[in-house]
C-alpha cells in the first residue's frame, strides 16, 4: 500500500520551507520601529491636544467678548428708552405665558 503525504506543510514535503525561527534582529528592529513610531505617534497626538486647547480658548474669550457687547448694548437701551423696554419685556412675557398655556 502506498502512503499519502498531507500537504499542511509538515516536515518531509518536498519543496516548502517553512521558518521555525525568524532571525532575531529582524524581530528587535522591526519592535524597534514600532516603539518609534508609537513614540511619533504620542508626541502629535499631544501637539494637537494642545492647539485643540488654544483654539477652544480662543473660541471661548471670543463668544465671551460677544456677550459682554450684546450685554453693555442692551444695558444702554434700557438706559436710553427705559419706557418702551419695559413695554417690550412686558410683550414678551406675556407672549411666552400664552404659549406656555397651550
């Protein structure tokens, strides 16, 4: 009787060659250039956590300043027409409790 050879690659087959062991510096390079690159990695990821900071804080004083203005503004026309801001804050109320109503 004839044997049969599996083709899983075992020991014996002719023709395949299959690494037990790969050379050990190709693997500490290869590690090597993972760390730098994990390192590389971390850095920018810092850098850009930083700027994404300075932008939101420019963001903030910027939306801050705005409300300030708008808030000085309004001040001034209560100041200068304090008749017909009344009127208007009355108007509105009773605007906003009809609505609430339905």
């Amino acid at each position: 009787m004839t044997e049969v050879q599996s083709s899983t690659g075992t020991p014996g087959v002719q023709g395949v060659h299959m690494p037990v062991r790969q050379d050990t510096s190709h693997v500490e390079e290869r590690l090597d250039r993972m760390q730098e690159t994990g390192k590389e990695l971390l850095d920018k990821a810092q850098e850009l956590t930083v700027q994404g900071k300075e932008v939101a804080t420019e963001y903030y004083e910027e939306g801050r300043d705005q409300v300030l203005a708008w808030q000085q503004q309004l001040e001034n026309q209560v100041r200068e027409k304090p008749l017909q801001s009344l009127l208007m804050a009355a108007g509105i109320g009773l605007l906003l409790g009809l609505l609430r109503r339905r």
